[in-house]
C-alpha cells in the first residue's frame, strides 16, 4: 500500500509538472507573437533592397532583434544583439526597439553616431545602471542612407559589431569594425564617448551585412567557432547566387558545422544588395 501511495503521488507531482510546464510555454509562445510584432515587415524590407533575413532564436523568444525605420526619405536598419537570450534577452529587446523608435521618430535624432550615444544614455537611465547591479546592455550594427533615392552612399555606426560589405569590383569582404564601446552595462565609463560614424559609398552589386555574433560563434562537437572566415568564403564563393539562395547555403554549412551540437546564441544575419 506504502509503494502504491508513493506512486500515486509521483504521478500527481508529475502530472502538475507537466501542466505548470505546458503554461509557461504557452506564455513563451504568446510573448514570441509579441516579440515578433516589434520586428520589421518583409514588405517594409523589401521596398528598396533586394534582401535576406536568417534569424534565429536559440530559444523561442530572442535577445537578437532588427530594426527598420524610414524616416524623412532616410532608411535605418540595424541588427541588435542584447545581453542573454530567451525571455531576459527579449525584455531588453522590447526595450531597445521603444527606445530607438523614440530617438529616431519622436526626438528627431538623425546623426546615426548621436542615435548610438543617446540610446546608451538612455538604457543606463531606463535600467538605472548608475544606482544598481543592472549591466545589461547592447551590440549594434547600424546603417543609414541618407537619402534612400541615392542608396549608394550610406553612413555605418557600430558598438562591437562591425559592418560587412562583399565588393563585387574585387570579390573579396571589407570589413569596417565597429567602435569597442557597448550600449548600456558600462557602469558609465562610456557615457561621455562618441561613437564613430564611417561614410561607405556602395556600388551596385555590392552586399552589405549586418548581424550578431551568433553565427560566427557557433561552436560543433570539436568547440571550434564557426568562424568569419568561413562565412566570408561562403559568401564570396557565391556571390554570383541570388540572395535567397545564398541564405540557404549558409544555413546548410552551418548545420552540416554543427554537428548535431546545439545552438549557442540567437543568430540574425541581414544581407541587403541594392536593387
């Protein structure tokens, strides 16, 4: 009687294990329809680039978000990748999203370098990381276009990420780094530091890149990275492929890569070409 009541009583622990388990993904699911409501529209994308998106979350929620916004005939996009990942990652991603929009749009903030340095200012406020533990933060990659009628010169801005660019004159990767400052989570060192901002003119076929640093980390059963390197031969050996089809051979790599190993870290990797 003894081993029957405990096993009833496994069975019922298990039984609310399960449903508590079932809610909480239920939750999750709901807050990746809300995360992913923040995220820019293919359409909105695809107005004036010919373009790729891989993004994908290690979890169901994402700390890696993109932005778009166009804006007095300039288009800014940028790729985010926010302290953690999961549901800590995508409150700071909400987070990040609100701010840029209210930097962009609402203070008129245009200067891609004055849109870094403030959105620092203001995760250090909105997190008050000057009163608290708190040093959660941001890398950015940012892209501007000046005037999205005249796409080949664009203004760049980074915070530990860099920009990629596949010139097709001389088939090979150029890569601009970024400043080595991140947003917010600098117990602020950082806050009186300027960005800098790089001016890039783009030819046509060239492919700009803008992404985290999930893919390149990605480790497989022998903990070797992924690595750049092997991205950008990837990207050169088939450059002379439609966009979609190029997202597809980098995928493939880096799941043959893997090896069954697990994903690390969220990935979002953005090719834009201009049409």
């Amino acid at each position: 009687r003894k081993i029957r009541t405990q096993k009833f009583q496994i069975e019922d622990q298990r039984d609310k294990l399960d449903l508590q388990n079932k809610k909480i993904n239920s939750s999750i699911q709901y807050a990746q329809n809300i995360q992913q409501a923040i995220l820019p529209t293919s359409k909105q994308l695809d107005k004036h680039f010919e373009y790729f998106l891989t993004y994908k979350p290690k979890d169901i929620v994402s700390g890696d978000f993109y932005w778009y916004v166009e804006f007095n005939n300039r288009v800014y996009i940028a790729s985010i990748d926010c302290t953690g990942h999961g549901v800590p990652g995508a409150f700071m991603s909400m987070i990040g999203s609100r701010l840029l929009n209210e930097i962009v749009i609402e203070k008129n903030i245009l200067d891609p370098a004055k849109i870094l340095s403030t959105l620092n200012d203001k995760i250090i406020t909105a997190l008050r990381q000057n009163e608290t533990e708190n040093e959660d933060g941001m890398d950015v990659c940012l892209l501007c276009f000046e005037d999205i009628n005249q796409k080949n010169k664009a203004i760049y801005t980074g915070a530990k990420r860099p920009l990629l660019i596949y010139r097709s004159d001389k088939k090979s990767i150029e890569e601009i780094k970024g400043d080595r400052l991140a947003i917010g989570g600098s117990k602020n060192e950082n806050r009186d530091k300027d960005f800098t901002s790089h001016s890039i003119n783009i030819n046509k076929g060239d492919i700009v890149f803008l992404s985290s640093d999930g893919l390149t980390d990605q480790n497989n059963a022998d903990r070797k990275r992924f690595g750049s390197q092997r991205l950008n031969d990837l990207v050169i050996n088939n450059s002379h492929k439609n966009l979609i089809d190029l997202k597809a051979i980098i995928e493939s790599e880096l799941e043959i890569f893997k090896q069954g190993e697990e994903q690390r870290d969220d990935i979002t990797l953005i090719g834009l070409k201009i049409k």
